[in-house]
C-alpha cells in the first residue's frame, strides 16, 4: 500500500490555511489604507464642503502664516490664530501627515512661567516669522504695547515670552498692524526685523542682529491710522546685481491715504529706505477707515525678484497685485473649488509656498496659487482648528 500523499505546506501551514490567512490580511490591508486615505484627504480639506462649520476661532482673529523645511526635507505650514478663549493658537501640518494639529501657545506660555494668564489684545494682529532655529511671534497686549513670543522647536508646543517689548519698548497706535521676516542669505546681517506703526502716525521698524534688539528706520513718516503693512525679503537687480540672488534686500508695503505704496531698502538703494516703483502707487482707492489688511509673498527663479501682494477691500474682497517687470498687474482673483458662499473674508496670511490663508465666518480655507498664474487660486481646504 503506498504511502499517504504528503500535502504541499507553505511557511509551514496547508495550502488551505495558508489562502485563508491571506484573503484575511489582504482585507485588513486594504481596509487599513481606505481609512488612512480619508483621514489624509478629510485633513487637507477635500471632504469639507460646509462654508458655516462651527469652529473656536474668534470672531475678529487675525492670522499670521509660514513655512519651512526641516533638515530632513520634511515641509511644514503653520498657520496662527486667536481662539475665542484670547489664546493665541498655531495650527502646523507636514507633509508627510497632512494632519493638522494645534498648540494653544497662550497655554505653552503660561505654563513656562507659573503665570495665571496672557496680556493679549482681543482681536491682536499677528505677525510670525523663522530661520529654522528661531520661530519667532509678535502682537499686541491690552495696552498696545508689542510683544513677542518664540520657541526653538513649536513642534513640541513649547513657547516663551521673548525680550522684544522689554528691550525696544515698542509702543503701537490703536489699531496697528504688525509684521515680521527673518533675513537669512549669505552677504545679510541675518536679522529679523519687525515693524509697527506708532501713535503718531510713522511705520518703525526694529532690527535684531547678533543677539540684540535696536530700533532703526521709519519706513513709512505718516500712514493712516491701522495702516496695512507687510514685509518681505527681496532679491535686487533681477538677481544679476553684485549680490547674485541674495535676498540681501527688502520690500514693506503700507498705505499713504487711500494709495498702496512700496518701499524698498538694499543695493538698489544703497541700503537706505526709499520709495519704490518711481514712487507711483502699486494700488489706488483703498479704504482708510478701516484700512486694508496687506500680505506679501516674494518669489522668483533667480532669487526672489519678483513680489505677489494682496489685500481685502473694504468689502472683504481680494484684490492682487503682482508686478510683472515693468508695472504692476492689479486683479481680483478667481477663486476656483471653494465652497459656495466662500468668497469675502476678515483676514488673510501668507506663506512663501504660495499659499493664502483667508478667515471666513469663523473658518480659516486655504488657497494656493503659482507664479505662472498668479490670479487664479485653487482651493485646497479648510485649516483644522481648536474647537
């Protein structure tokens, strides 16, 4: 009698278990990655089409906006708010999650120096700026003073109270608008610089380089009160200049009555501070009462040498202005995929990826546009944001 036929084994189980075990994994797995696909299309806002979600952003917050790239290659966005508690709050996502996640760092803060609250203006405006080893957040107390807060690593959460108000002795007008840039190239002061506008009415700004704080020019000697302002790191002579494409130069754009104007300050002008484009307007016709609130994002190919600015009308619309070498090309731009009824807004932000961030009814959307079209921005979706 021959001997009973030997079954085939796989990984030492029978063909029947071994087909069982896997049609079981193989659902797991592709269960597995339909949940991590909505969690990562639901974080970049491709699920959300309500205009109205209820969210505890407050109800006047202000936002400030960048980005950066770790030393491993990984981007980050972060983008800061004020909740309806007054805590200020950065949202940051990465690009290998695509999760936004949120730190109060009111709360950050607090807990650092035992205190029992945080001196912020309701409605502060906001400016935030880094160099990848400072990241550095400015606005106003009760009393408009100007403040700043930083951390070495916001990933964690942890923020401290910074020296800025204590060293510069910055005092705002009622209504001032703030920014803020860190100027990072090799032939730079690698400082960062922050400006605001003062009661009696000048735009100052204040430099930090190697460790110290110093007020330095009026950039702007009479503005309207609440001025838009926005500042930017900029690459003279087209980048074909002394420097090559250092960004060793500066763009700040404030308000002169109901004119947009620009003011520049590097090789160009021998590093003084005087006005730009011939000292004609960018944009004419903007609200004084209030004024516009004003964002700018420089960009280029060699170096960044050309300049995309924005701001809200007095009916909260968007209006560009982006020169295009020898004038500027002033337009609405189209909003392309944005839920409906998403088109005015209360505040704006920009990063240097190109990406807008604008505040409606509470909700914080994000756009995103290119310099080959720089009037067309594609709705990406909506920032996650402390409940």
């Amino acid at each position: 009698m021959p001997p009973p036929k030997e079954h085939k084994r796989i990984w030492g189980l029978s063909r029947e278990t071994f087909v069982a075990v896997m049609a079981g994994l193989a659902v797991f797995v592709i269960g597995l990655l339909a949940t991590v696909l909505a969690v990562t299309l639901g974080s970049w806002g491709s699920s959300s089409t309500s205009s109205t979600v209820s969210t505890g952003v407050l109800s006047d917050s202000k936002l400030a906006a960048l980005n950066w790239t770790d030393y491993s290659g990984v981007d980050h966005t972060a983008v800061a708010y004020q909740h309806k508690s007054n805590a200020i709050m950065i949202s940051t996502r990465n690009s290998l999650t695509g999760i936004w996640t949120n730190v109060n760092v009111t709360e950050s803060v607090m807990n650092a120096t035992k205190s029992t609250g945080l001196d912020v203006l309701p409605g502060t405006p906001l400016a935030y700026a880094t160099n990848k080893g400072l990241w550095n957040l400015y606005y106003l107390t009760s009393d408009n003073a100007v403040a700043e807060l930083y951390s070495t690593n916001p990933l964690t959460g942890q923020w401290l109270m910074g020296e800025f108000g204590a060293r510069t002795g910055a005092q705002a007008v009622a209504g001032s608008r703030l920014g803020a840039v860190w100027q990072s190239c090799q032939n730079c002061s690698n400082s960062l610089l922050v400006i605001w506008q003062k009661e009696n009415g000048q735009v100052q700004l204040a430099n930090y380089t190697n460790m110290a704080w110093e007020l330095r020019d009026v950039i702007a000697e009479s503005a309207p009160p609440g001025t838009g302002m926005a500042i930017s790191a900029f690459t003279d002579s087209r980048g074909t200049g002394e420097f090559g494409t250092d960004t060793n130069s500066l763009r700040a754009y404030v308000a002169d009555g109901s004119n947009l104007m620009e003011n520049q300050n590097g090789p160009d002008t021998d590093f003084t501070w005087d006005l730009g484009n011939s000292a004609q307007p960018i944009s004419s016709g903007l609200s004084v009462t209030p004024c516009p609130e004003v964002v700018s994002i420089t960009y280029g190919e060699n170096g960044w040498d050309n300049n995309l600015v924005t701001y809200l009308s007095a009916d909260g619309d968007l209006v560009s202005n982006i020169w295009r070498g020898s004038a500027w090309d002033v337009q609405a731009p189209v909003l392309a995929g944005a839920p409906e009824g998403v088109d005015t807004f209360s505040s704006i932000a920009t990063t240097q990826q190109m990406r807008t961030f604008a505040l409606a009814n509470g909700v914080i959307h994000e756009y995103t546009t290119t310099a080959a079209n720089p009037f067309t921005w594609l709705w990406v979706g909506k920032v996650v944001t402390e409940d």
